[in-house]
C-alpha cells in the first residue's frame, strides 16, 4: 500500500474522477428523478458492483488480456456499445404515464420503481465498458510501490477503497436529483424531457464507445 501521502492524493483523484459526468453519472440521475432517493442508491450500488468486477478482472490478468488483445478489446466494446445505444433507444420510445400535472399542482411522488433491473441495469451499463477496466489498469498501478510484497494484494485493497469511496459521491449524485424531482412543478413533462435527453445521451456514449480504439493497441 501506498504512504499516507500518496494515499490521500488516490483518494483524492478518485473523487474528482467519480465527479466527472459519464454513463453511470447519467444513469444514477435519470433514475433517482423518477424513482426517488433509494431508486437513485441502488443504481449506484449497481454500478460499484460492476467496477469490482473490473478490478478483479484487472487484478487477475483480465484487463491486460483486453488491454493486449484487440479482439478481446473489440468484441466487449461491440456489446457495451449495443447496450448503451439499447437502453438510449428505450429511454426514447418511453411513453409518459399520465398526463402532466398542471402548473398549480403540488410536485408528484417518485414512481414506483421494481428495484432489481434498477440494479441489474447499472451493473451491466459498467460491467460491458472495457474501457473501465482498462482505467483501473492504467491509474491503480500507479500508487503501488514496486518493491510491493505482493501487487495482486495492493491492487484489489485500492481497488476496493476506489470504489469504496466513490459512494459518497454517487449517492449524492441520487440525492440532489430525487430533491429536484421533488421541487418540480409539472414532473411528469420534465421526467420525459429527461428519458429525452438522457436517450440521446446513452445512444451518443455507445457510439462513441463503439468508434474507440483500444488505448494500448
């Protein structure tokens, strides 16, 4: 493990990272707009989910399998780039429930939502971006010292406090966006003004997922 110095810049850089707007950023919002705190948390949570299995996949000789091989490169790429472009196209062509409130009316309640796709959808979204793993390739190992006892170790301990840390900022990401929800008047037309635009959004980063080449080949 890094010195406490080094530590705290990890910590540090990790936490501007997770602040950079990106599909799970986007994920985590657009859900907990319509389904509230929790709905907001468990999109996160699916989304740190994925990034352990990336971390795993890195520490154990995955990621440089991606990072060396073009094909095993192309083929994740190809299906996290039809994911994303699926679940944008399907934020589209989502209907509205009911018609919009009127200006006068009180903001509605989050709309139920069944948690477990709320998950699942998150942990996919990470998990088939092979650029991520290739990330906790590139940055992990530069905080570990090279006479390290045992490298696996280190990586999977910063690893894990990545991704540890990046909750706070994610919930909060779900916080802020459910109490905006909660303050609009007519949420119903803003909610799908939001599966608009984040459609839009989802389509534009599974192409231009799919136009990447492998940052190591």
């Amino acid at each position: 493990m890094p010195d406490t110095a080094h530590l705290l810049v990890f910590i540090a850089a990790g936490w501007l990272l997770n602040l950079t707007p990106g599909p799970d950023v986007l994920y985590i919002v657009n859900t907990a707009l319509k389904g509230g705190v929790r709905a907001g948390i468990v999109a996160a949570l699916g989304i740190v989910s994925g990034c352990f299995v990336h971390v795993f996949a890195a520490a154990f000789g995955v990621g440089a399998l991606l990072a060396t091989s073009t094909t095993a490169f192309t083929v994740l790429k190809w299906a996290g780039a039809a994911y994303l472009v699926w679940m944008g196209v399907k934020l589209l062509a989502a209907k509205a429930d009911a018609s919009p409130a009127s200006p006068s009316a009180p903001a509605q309640a989050p709309q139920a939502v069944r948690l477990g796709p709320i998950y699942q959808r998150g942990f996919l979204t990470n998990v088939l971006n092979p650029k991520v793993a290739l990330f906790f390739l590139a940055f992990v190992p530069q905080f570990i010292a090279h006479d390290a006892p045992n490298k696996v170790v280190a990586f999977l301990l910063l690893g894990l406090l990545f991704n540890i840390n990046s909750l706070p900022i994610n919930f909060a990401y779900a916080w802020l966006a459910a109490k905006a929800a909660q303050r609009l008047r007519a949420v119903q037309r803003a909610m799908r003004w939001m599966d608009r635009v984040a459609g839009l959004m989802f389509v534009g980063f599974g192409l231009k997922l799919a136009m990447s080449d492998n940052p190591s080949a």
